[in-house]
C-alpha cells in the first residue's frame, strides 16, 4: 500500500458549497486537521462539511463563526474514501484561506 501525504491550500472563493478536496479513486484518505483563517472585516459563518459519496450522505462537521483575523482549528482524524469530498461553506466569498493536511492511501 502507497502512501503521500498531500497540502490543500486555498481562498474559498464563493459563498455555498466549495468542494475543496476530493479523494481520488482506489484511494482512501485521513484528514488529519483542516485550518481555517478569516482574512475579512467582520465575522464569517463556516460550515465544514464531507460529502459520503457512497451513502450518498452529506455530514456537517462544524457550523463555526470565525472572527475578524482568527484562525480556527478542526482536529480529524477524519476519514475519506475513494469519491468522498471535503466541502465548505461560507456566507462570505473570498475571505476564508483554508489549509488541510492529508495523508492519501493506495
């Protein structure tokens, strides 16, 4: 079994769903933490979310308000299966940089 351990970095770039990572096929993934920082002038609303493609389930795992500057935290494990998404959605575009560390599996 292959193992990579792989970055996500990225501005959440529109308000409702951004899938921000998907686990690729005949892969499995552990999402070991996701960071959040608010870069915007007021208070923006994240929920963070993993689509289970093959219960057809979508799961929130924090609804979290995040201050002017702050930088909030979600500790996983949390675990990804081939086709599963990690998901966010915020009420304000363009202001959430989201990092995300994740070992894949094949």
């Amino acid at each position: 079994m292959a193992s990579a351990y792989k970055n996500i970095g990225t501005l959440v770039g529109s308000t409702g769903d951004v899938t921000i990572y998907t686990c690729p096929t005949a892969t499995e993934a552990v999402v070991k933490n996701i960071n959040l920082y608010n870069s915007h002038s007021g208070n923006v609303i994240v929920l963070s979310k993993i689509n289970d493609s093959s219960a057809s389930t979508l799961v929130v795992l924090a609804n979290t308000t995040i201050a002017t500057t702050v930088t909030s935290s979600l500790t996983g494990p949390f675990v990804l299966e081939d086709g599963d998404t990690l998901i966010l959605n915020c009420d304000v575009a363009s202001k959430i940089y989201a990092f995300a560390s994740v070992l894949e599996l094949s």
